[in-house]
C-alpha cells in the first residue's frame, strides 16, 4: 500500500511478493525484505511505478480509493514443452544450429533418396506395363514371319496369305507378265519405280494387299492393267503392284522377305 510520507510531497511504495497459488516445478526467487522505494508525487501512475520498482515477481497497489495493481510474474502460463518430439541433436537450447546442422540434413537427404529410388521403380513398373499393354498380342506375334512354299502357287495365279493382321499377296508371274512390266516407261508412273526394284525375284511379285489410298483390300487378277483393282475407289495396279489408274497416290507396298533356299519364300 502507499502510505504518507514524511517528506511532503512524495509517496512510499512497498514493494512484496504475490503468490499465485499454482505449484509448476519451478523456484521463484524471493526477496529476502521489504524494499521501500521513493517516487515523486508527479509519478504515481502505474506505469511509472512499473519502472521505478526494483525487477522481480512484485505487485504494486495505488490508492488511496482506487486500486491498480502492476504484476510482474506470470508462472501460471503453462509453457508448451516439445522435448519428446525433437531429435537428441536439438534438445540442446544452448547448442548453435549449425553445430546440429550435418545429423538433420543427412536424415533429410536419406528419407528423399529413399522416396526417390521407391518412386523411379514404381514409375517403371507403370511405364512397362502400359507399354506391355499397347504390344502385338501373341498370336499377332506368331504370324511375324511366315514361310510360304513357292511350289504351291500355280504360274499365274495370286495367291493372298495372311501376315501381321493383313493381306498378303504373293504372285507367280509369267514370263510375259514380267516382260510387260520391265518395259513400262518409269517416267509415266505416278510412283516412279522399276519393276525390278520391286522384286527379288521376277517370277514372284510380293506386295501388301491394302489399297495406298483408303486401306481397301484390292482384287487380284482385275482391273486395267492385268494386276490389282480396287473396287472401292477404282484403283488400277499393274502385275507389279504400281498405281497406273485411280485416285491412289503410292504403290502397293513391299513387306520384307528374302529366300533362305530353293522353292521357300520367308516373309519378316
């Protein structure tokens, strides 16, 4: 309380220790006496008496009718305690962070290299099974490459086989069918090519038999020219596969193949 002084014109402030009832583990200095502090009559708001009291857990009480009081100690904040949480490196609060800094990024850099190497597997596991999905099948896979007896095509005749999913037109040509074609002028074809860089042997022509022009399947021993034709969009072939007549733009296309003997033909 502030009491009279004897010293006209001045208060006595006695400054002593509050309690706050609550038993949080800690010591709370006390001071060993009652300290009297002197402050002018022109400095008796609590703000004032907050800086001229001595520092330590003190309350102040102004009067003489009203009451304010200026509380220094608050040990009733219960302050949050994250101990259990941090790691052994950090529990330290006088350690620098620096001191703790290689043990916090080598567990960082091996938790993001451990998800990485999880993660690039897991990518490839997806990525080869989608690629997987968009393969040929197996039994597509099975007609990859076909051997195809020669001495059962009749001379003349065209015979049409299935490869890959397609038609397969393998033809055995006369001699006069080869000498048509090895004298057509390359220079009057819409795709320019000799007969004899379409065949590896002059006897036997081997084309796809899908259309150059919309994928239609052509006729074999039709047409104007004595080859292929297309009844879709009139497309005329010669008897070497070459577009002569019709909206087709290309010729009909060489798969590849070779003979490994006499009389065999293997196609892939």
């Amino acid at each position: 309380m502030l009491k009279p002084a004897s010293v006209p014109g001045y208060f006595k402030s006695v400054s002593q220790v509050v309690s706050n009832q609550l038993n949080t583990g800690k010591q709370i200095a006390i001071l060993p006496k009652k300290s009297v502090v002197y402050i002018p009559w022109s400095s008796t708001s609590p703000a004032a008496l907050s800086k001229a009291l001595p520092t330590g857990n003190v309350s102040v009480s102004v009067g003489p009718a009203v009451t304010s009081q200026v509380r220094w100690a608050h040990t009733d904040i219960t302050v949050p305690d994250f101990t259990n949480y941090r790691r052994d490196g950090t529990k330290n609060p006088a350690a620098k962070s620096d001191k703790s800094e290689d043990s916090r990024k080598n567990f960082t850099y091996l938790m993001a290299g451990a998800c990485t190497v999880g993660t690039a597997y897991a990518a490839k596991a997806v990525v080869t099974q989608f690629i997987s999905s968009m393969s040929a099948s197996a039994d597509v896979l099975a007609l990859a490459k076909i051997e195809i007896k020669l001495a059962d095509i009749p001379e003349g005749k065209s015979v049409t086989f299935k490869w890959r999913g397609k038609p397969l037109f393998i033809r055995h040509r006369s001699a006069s069918e080869i000498q048509a074609e090895q004298s057509v002028p390359v220079s009057s074809l819409r795709d320019p090519q000799h007969d004899n860089d379409r065949v590896q042997n002059p006897s036997f022509l081997v084309v796809i038999g899908v259309c150059t022009h919309l994928g239609c399947v052509p006729i074999a021993n039709a047409g104007d020219f004595g080859g292929y034709y297309c009844p879709c969009h009139g497309s005329h072939y010669d008897a070497s596969g070459r577009i002569r007549k019709g909206p087709a733009p290309l010729n009909l296309e060489v798969p590849p193949y070779t003979y490994p003997e006499e009389g065999l033909l293997i196609v892939g």
